[in-house]
C-alpha cells in the first residue's frame, strides 16, 4: 500500500495478523541465514515471471515452504542494490540515488504483497510461524537502509543541491519524501544512538506482534454456547443459522455457537432479547486482552508505550505523539486534542439525552433495571424504531451484496467514469473472492479490484483495503494496481441471499473509497501513489466521502432491490433512512471519542512519565473519568484490545482521531455537491478526481484539500451531518 521499498515494509509491519516473539537481534538477514540454502527460482512460484491475468499473483502454486527461500534470497538482492547505490564513486544524482532508491527491493515488495495479505485472509499455523522470522527479518533491513550513513550523505547532497536539478513536481515530491524518510528514522544520529534505535525498533516490532497474536488469540477463543433455542429471541434466521453452522464446526450438537467477530457482536448485542447472554458478550469482548492469562496484553501496552517514549526521545521529539503528528493535517497535539474536545461536549450531551430516552422504554416495559453498557446496543435500536417507525429487519432485504457491490460500481462511473467487468479465470486466494477488469473513461485498463467480502476463522476482523500490486510509472514503464478490499461479513447458507445491515452497506462503500484512491492514481512513484504519502488524518477523507453516495436518495434506488421481488426500496423507507441517520449519535461521537482521547493519552507522555506508571488499566480509567466519560459507553477499544494503536510498531497511534478529522473533510466535500444541486457535478468531480483519487500524496494534504474545494474546510457541515448542532 506504500512505496517500493521502505514503507511497504512499514505497512507489511503495520497490517500483520499475528506473529510470535523473537530474540531482538540487529542483525542483517544475510548475517541471520548464515548459509541457508536459497530455493532454486525454477521451483518456486515466488521467484518467477507469473504468466497469469494481469500477472496476479498464482495462489494455487504457492505454498508455505516457499516464502522463506523467496525472502531470503529477495533480501540478499536488496542489500546487493543498497550496497550499489551507497558505494557508487559517481556524484550523487537524483537519477543514481533517489530513482535507484525507488527501484530497489523491486523482489521483497512483490513477496511481501504476497505474503502479508495472505496471512491476513487465509492464515494458518504455519504461515503464523513464518511471520516469527520474517517481520523481524525486515524490520532489520528497514534499519539497515534508513540508518546507513554513506546511502544518507548521498540522498542529502542531492536534496541540499535541489534547486540546481531540472525536476519536475513529481520528482521534487520523491526527493522531498525519501530525505525525510531518511532523517526522522534517525539517519543523523551517532553510531551508539543508532544501536539503540535498532534495539527500540525490534523490541517494538517485538511487543506489538505479540499484542496482536494475543488478541487474535482471545477473539477466537471466545464462544458463548447458546443450547436453549428460547434463548435465541429476536436473533435473525441469518445469525441463528451462521451460529448453527459455527457450532456444527466444533462438533457441538444441539447448540448455537456465537463468536466476538464484530458483525456477530454487534447483532447479538442489537438483536438478542436475553439481557443475561448480552451481559456475556459484552463482558467477554471488553475483557480481551486482559484476562490474567498467557494472552494478556496489559503489560504489553505499558512496554510499547515505554518504547515509544524513549525512541521519540531519541529522535529530538517531546512524545511519540509529537513525532507522529509531526507530519499530518493537525500538526500539533494541542490541535488535535482541541478539535476532539470541539465535538466531545455536544457528543456528551446528546449522549445523556439518549440515555434517558432509553431508561424511559425499559420503565415503559416494566422492567426495573438501570441501562447498562450491555443494554445500550440492544434499547438504541428500540429507540429507533420508536422514533422513527424503522428498525434494521425491515431494509436488511434491500440490500444484497451483489446489487450493493453495483451500487458502488455505479458511482464510481457518475463521478470518474470507470467501469468493472467481472473477470472468471483470475488465480484467487478463496473461492468467495470476486475480481473484475476497471478500466477509466477512455477505456483503458486502470487496474485490478479483487473484493474478498466474507468472514472466516482463517481470516482476521474488521474491513480494510490493500494492494497486491501498486502503480508506478518510473521511466515509462507503466505498472497498474491490484487492489483488494476486504470486509467480514457473515456467510450465508449456500442456496440464501447476503442480505446486509446498512452499517455494513457503509463499510463497503467506505473500503470501496479506499480501493479507488489505489486504482485511480497516476502518480509516478509508489512512494506517494494511492494512499502512500498521504498523512492518517487525510487518508481516510476518500473512503468516508464515499459513504455519503450509500445513503443518498439518487443513489439508493440505483441498488436498493428487494432480493425476492426486485422492488427498488420505498420512497418512504428512505425518507425513514434519511431521518435515521443522526439516531444514536451521542453514543457513536463519544465512544469514539473517548478512544482517540486514550490513544493521545498514551502517546503525549514522556519517558519519566511512563516509568513511573504499572498499571495499564488505572491509566486508562483515570484518563476516561477525567474527560467525563458515561460508564454505560465506555470507549470503543479498550487499551488491552485497541489493535490500530498497539498491535503494529506505528499503525494509528497518537492518530486513531484522524477519522474524526477526515469526516470534517468528507462532510465538508460532499456538502459541495449538495450545494451544487447534483452529487455528481462534473466540475467538482473533475477537481476531486485530480487532487485527490489521482494525487496521491503529491502534494501537502491541506493544499490538495484546498485545490479541490477551492477554500478550507469548516466544522459546521460536520456537526450538521452527525445531528449535533
């Protein structure tokens, strides 16, 4: 999803599933193999040209045995090209240093792509255990590029002799982008402060691995038994089957079993009407990670945040929050904790409006309890339909995957003018998956969209967006993306519909965003091409944008389709939809908040600071109450669990508020369309299209902002959509 060669390897690290701890050696991988026999190229598939559509890679030939003599011998071809280069007697040029650069490790991005999205879809035991050696393995070539002293002297001449080059904006951006690769991994530290950078790093790539096979860990393991069938009330036919089958997996007859995959959760906690098993889920999925056992995570948290400190430290920075925003949108972290605390006060209060609406119901049923956080889900969706005369069940039957897959298609043609053609013989890593052919206006072939949308026990949670390829166009040879999306949703019998909530109808169309900030860019270099480049608090504004098109009224008619009768979905259900959309909003503002808030937290303190603290969870309570958080919500990940902050060695930390801070921009964006009277208007689509999907991180995030809307971005439309003002 990055450039060639050092931030793939950042984002291979970032998005792993899961991996062991392994002793934090510094050694270079060649010094680490010894004389490890390399597989010979003409019998592994990893190795070789790949004769295949579009030159995806050949899943069905690739087998477990051949990542590691592929990676092994694609490494020992980078460190020959890193030696080249930082060796060459020739004046450094932007040609013999910055493009070369870029061109290495051309073989270990290719292996990576392979390797990293696989153990994310289709892990197994085996590729677990791979990832023991191999994400250590490339968290030392990463040092050893970024800290070599002779590579930095040589892309520092080139950068301080800039302005006497003829470079054009593209090349001026890579220059620009690569130098600053360059410094703040440390590269102008002395050689005993290099050392101990490297031993941070490892430890971190260490700890935080950890934290993610732990939290994998303690998601699977969790079952909640259900064998009373009374006990399913208010559960679909959909969940009810899914956990049937689920069971039938375990070999447990008789039973229904329900895991704490976030689609499942998620509907238990809606639509089941045992208050008692809600309380078991609930309670099961808050204590992930921090349970007593070999999988908890909490001393983990303290150790990775110790480390961050101390590498911020290092590195010239106050915190790691300093060091992370230094190069995003917000910049400081007085703005970004300002602009949370903005929209936190109006959050609250709407919050405490919500709960007392929904202790009024339970007293109107003659219950006598006070709502708790294991009611919350269940009474907002009863509160909902009280409101608003609508509940989930009845415009689930409108929205079928494949029609809803068409939907996104159709705005991706309004506004760019792209078309998806449905490709049959494409290699896939699962048979569920789905591959099509994009080409854009003029017909020609854009790139490669593989959707792999159902979830399965091999496959980690969540929803998120990849490449198996990304664009380039270095010296002419044009090189198009294959782009993934991956969501988790729950499968269906075999001869039954995917029928989806509209929740999930907005991740698919905000992962689909995601997808064509890949498939669209025309930058020349991986470096910034697609998402590369662009800072987390940016990133998300194309996915989110799209999101507003799911609901809108000229689009829902488009995909909106009974799946038994064919009936577009009735003007009044949308009109219900529409009124719908700010329902719950105290809740969702403010668990999300609360999250960001604690994520900051963890990341604004100092090295002193963090020594004195041992107990991850005190940390975490004092922060929340102190913000005033409602028990009854609580934050949306807890610190033992919070994988975007803690289970990478950079991910999202002191940076989850960035999708808070993207929906100023998406509010703000699509609000212009609006205001122009049509959601597709060619201007504004031209304008989004060239500083946006097609930018990539070719220029500063704030001015391709501004490039677009041709002004800045204001909070009002935001507060406005979410039903706070």
């Amino acid at each position: 999803m990055k450039k060639k060669l050092i931030s793939v390897i950042a984002i291979a690290l970032t998005l792993s599933a899961c991996s062991k701890q392994e002793d934090a050696s510094t050694q270079s991988v060649a010094e680490k193999a010894g004389d490890t026999q390399v597989k010979s190229n003409a019998v592994n598939p990893l190795l070789e040209s790949w004769d295949t559509p579009y030159k995806i890679p050949p899943f069905d030939s690739i087998s477990d045995d051949d990542y590691m003599p592929a990676f092994e011998n694609a490494v020992k071809v980078l460190q020959d090209e890193i030696k080249a280069i930082s060796l060459n007697e020739e004046e450094p040029t932007f040609e013999n240093t910055i493009i070369a650069l870029e061109k290495a490790g051309s073989e270990v991005t290719r292996i990576i792509s392979v390797f990293s999205n696989i153990t994310r879809t289709d892990t197994n035991d085996d590729l677990k255990a791979l990832q023991v050696k191999i994400y250590p393995m490339l968290t030392r070539e990463q040092d050893a590029i970024l800290l070599n002293e002779e590579l930095f002297k040589r892309v520092t001449t080139v950068y301080e002799n800039r302005n006497l080059s003829e470079l054009d904006q593209q090349d001026s951006r890579l220059l620009e982008l690569t130098h600053l690769d360059f410094v703040r991994a440390g590269a102008s530290l002395d050689i005993k402060s290099k050392a101990r950078l490297k031993d941070i790093n490892a430890k971190i790539s260490e700890a935080t691995t950890k934290f993610s096979q732990n939290l994998l860990a303690e998601t699977k393991d969790f079952q909640l038994v259900v064998s009373e069938e009374k006990d399913l009330a208010g559960l679909s036919n959909e969940m009810i089957n899914a956990a049937k089958r689920k069971a039938e997996s375990k070999d447990k007859k008789d039973a229904w079993v329900f895991g704490l995959d976030r689609a499942t959760f998620e509907g238990f906690m809606t639509f089941s009407e045992n208050r008692e098993l809600r309380k078991i889920m609930f309670d099961g999925y808050r204590a992930r990670g921090a349970n007593g056992n070999e999988a908890d995570n909490r001393a983990l948290v303290l150790k990775i945040a110790k480390l961050r400190a101390e590498r911020a430290t290092l590195l010239g920075y106050d915190n790691h929050a300093h060091y992370q925003l230094e190069t995003r949108m917000a910049k400081t972290l007085k703005n970004a904790e300002d602009f949370l605390l903005k929209v936190w006060k109006p959050g609250i209060d709407r919050a405490n409006e919500e709960k007392a609406e929904m202790q009024k119901i339970i007293e109107e049923e003659g219950k006598n309890f006070e709502l708790a956080g294991h009611d919350w889900w269940h009474y907002a969706e009863k509160l909902r339909g009280k409101k608003y005369a609508f509940d989930e069940a009845q415009v689930k039957p409108y929205f079928e995957l494949t029609n809803v897959i068409n939907g996104a298609f159709h705005v991706a043609g309004e506004l760019f003018g792209l078309t998806f053609t449905e490709l049959e013989d494409t290699p896939k890593w699962h048979p569920k998956v789905r591959v099509y052919d994009v080409k854009n206006e003029g017909g020609e072939h854009l790139g490669v969209f593989m959707a792999d949308f159902y979830s399965r026990d091999s496959k980690r949670g969540g929803a998120w967006m990849s490449t198996f390829r990304q664009a380039s166009a270095v010296g002419g040879d044009v090189v198009r993306p294959i782009v993934i999306n991956n969501l988790n949703i729950m499968p269906a019998a075999d001869d039954d519909p995917t029928l989806l909530s509209f929740d999930q109808v907005n991740t698919l169309f905000h992962e689909f965003g995601h997808g064509l900030h890949g498939l669209m860019t025309l930058a020349r270099y991986e470096r910034y091409a697609g998402t590369s480049g662009s800072p987390r608090d940016f990133t998300e504004f194309p996915a989110q944008f799209l999101e507003h098109y799911a609901s809108a009224p000229e689009v829902l008619p488009i995909y909106a389709k009974h799946y038994q009768t064919g009936e577009v979905i009735p003007a009044e259900l949308v009109e219900k939809l529409q009124a719908a959309r700010t329902h719950n909003q105290g809740f969702k503002t403010t668990e999300f908040i609360a999250a960001s808030l604690l994520d900051l937290a963890w990341h604004k303190m100092d090295e002193e600071e963090l020594i004195k603290l041992s107990d991850a969870e005190t940390f975490e309570t004092n922060v929340l109450t102190g913000y005033g958080l409602l028990e009854e919500i609580g934050p949306r990940y807890r610190s033992p669990y919070f994988a975007h902050i803690f289970s990478s060695p950079s991910g999202y930390s002191a940076g989850y508020y960035a999708y808070l801070w993207s929906e100023i921009l998406d509010a703000d964006g699509f609000t212009a369309f609006r205001e122009a009277g049509d959601i597709y208007d060619k201007s504004l689509a031209l304008r989004l299209a060239e500083n946006v999907y097609q930018a990539g991180g070719l220029e500063p995030a704030d001015e391709l902002y501004r490039k677009f809307r041709l002004k800045d971005p204001t909070i009002e439309p935001l507060l406005k959509i979410r039903g706070l003002n």
